[in-house]
C-alpha cells in the first residue's frame, strides 16, 4: 500500500481539492463545504485534516470550535470510494484526537446517518464513542447521496480520555457481555454500507428511529455496534 500522510491541509489549492472530493463522496446534489470557508475556520482555530497519498488528497476531516470550551464538532470525515477499506477514515479520526489534545480539546461531538453500519462501525466499534441523542430529520431534505430519506441523525459524543477509547486506539475493544445489554440490530432490509435505496427503505429508517429514540426514553446510552446490532446499557444515576 502506498504510504500515507495526516497532516493539516495548507494553502487555497488544498482546500479546494477538499471540496472536490465532497462532490466525489457525497455526490453533486449535495451541497460541500466551500474552500474558502474552510481555509478560514481553519485559521481561526478549527481543524482542517488531509490523508495524502503521492501527494494526492485522498481523505479529509473537518472540524471547528463550539460554543463550549474543550469541545470540538467533527463535521465532515470523507474518503475517497478507491481508497477505502485501507482504514484511513479510521486514521484520520485518531489523527483528530491528536490534533485536540495537543490543544486542550478532549471532546469531540458528530452526527451521523444511524442506516449505515459501516459509520456505526467506525464510531462506536473502532473510536469508542457513545450517544443518548437521536435527531429526527435534523438536515431536512438533502441532496446526493442522502436525497430521498428523512435525514435522521445520531449525535455521538467522543470522550478523548476514557479508558474504552484509550482501549480502541491500542487495537483493544472487548466486545460487551450481551446478556446485560439492550441491543437493536438493524434491519436485514437496509443497504448497510452503501447509499440507503428509497422509498425501500423508508420503513426501515422508522422503524430504527422507534426504536433508538424508545431506548433512550427509558434511560439507555449506546454504546457500541457488534456484528449488526446496536448495543445499549442502562444509565446508572448517582443517589
């Protein structure tokens, strides 16, 4: 494999590769973050990341500053569709944490489309981040890839410092003892790692929506994603 290089994007003809690779990514009905924009955030303090291969821009991260001090919003992770299954959406992410704790930054909060296992995999599986929040419809209607389904989202949150994620980055994720443990499992109809099909898959996305904002009405935390199936543990509050 050829070897690959994180580092920050640098200069207007970088951040303009970022926003062609969106359009390959996502699609041109989807609207990409503009290059400018980006340089900008940038340098007021946000993170702009870049997978280099031969010099070529072959993934990219994109995160800024909240309105909470130590917390950061992830908002675009993209790899280009030849360069995947390599582990560089992976790579970029670890590269992210990095970036932040370097900086005083040790949460890290994104959303993403609960129909897609291979996302699931990524955030819960192998980073260790969790979430309690379920956005209906959060986008409206989009374009691209994601035109045509209610763009529900899972908002995770990534806790730069727990031990589950110290434990991920060292090739370390015990699967969870099931049989103390709500788990979900997506349904055999969704397009588990590629664009969800409408109007196919409408029922699915209600069905999975019931069901994950059911579980964490009554008090559960997602945790992780094992073979296909969401897993929960309840919250225990302090008396």
């Amino acid at each position: 494999m050829t070897e690959v290089e994180f580092r920050d994007l640098s200069g207007i003809t970088e951040f303009r590769a970022a926003e062609a690779l969106q359009v390959s990514v996502w699609g041109a009905g989807d609207t990409p973050d503009p290059a400018d924009l980006m340089m900008v955030i940038q340098a007021e303090g946000g993170l702009v990341g870049g997978a280099f291969a031969e010099g070529r821009l072959v993934g990219y991260i994109f995160g800024f500053p909240t309105g909470t001090h130590g917390i950061q919003h992830s908002h675009r992770l993209a790899v280009l569709p030849e360069m995947r299954g390599r582990g560089l959406g992976a790579e970029l992410k670890w590269y992210q944490r990095r970036w932040c704790l370097e900086r005083g930054i040790h949460h890290v909060r994104w959303t993403f489309d609960p129909l897609r296992s291979t996302n699931a995999r990524l955030n819960l599986r192998q980073l260790g981040a969790r979430s309690n929040t379920y956005y209906v419809d959060y986008y409206g209607e989009m374009g691209g890839i994601n035109h045509g389904l209610p763009s529900d989202r899972l908002l995770v949150d990534w806790y730069l410092d727990d031990p589950c994620v110290k434990k991920r980055l060292a090739g370390y994720a015990e699967a969870p003892a099931l049989g103390n443990l709500l788990r979900i499992p997506l349904s055999d109809g969704v397009q588990k790692s590629t664009n969800p099909s409408p109007p196919d898959d409408l029922e699915c996305r209600i069905n999975l929506r019931k069901a994950l904002l059911d579980a964490f009405a009554c008090g559960y935390e997602l945790i992780d994603f094992v073979g296909n199936d969401y897993i929960f543990h309840k919250v225990t509050v302090a008396k």
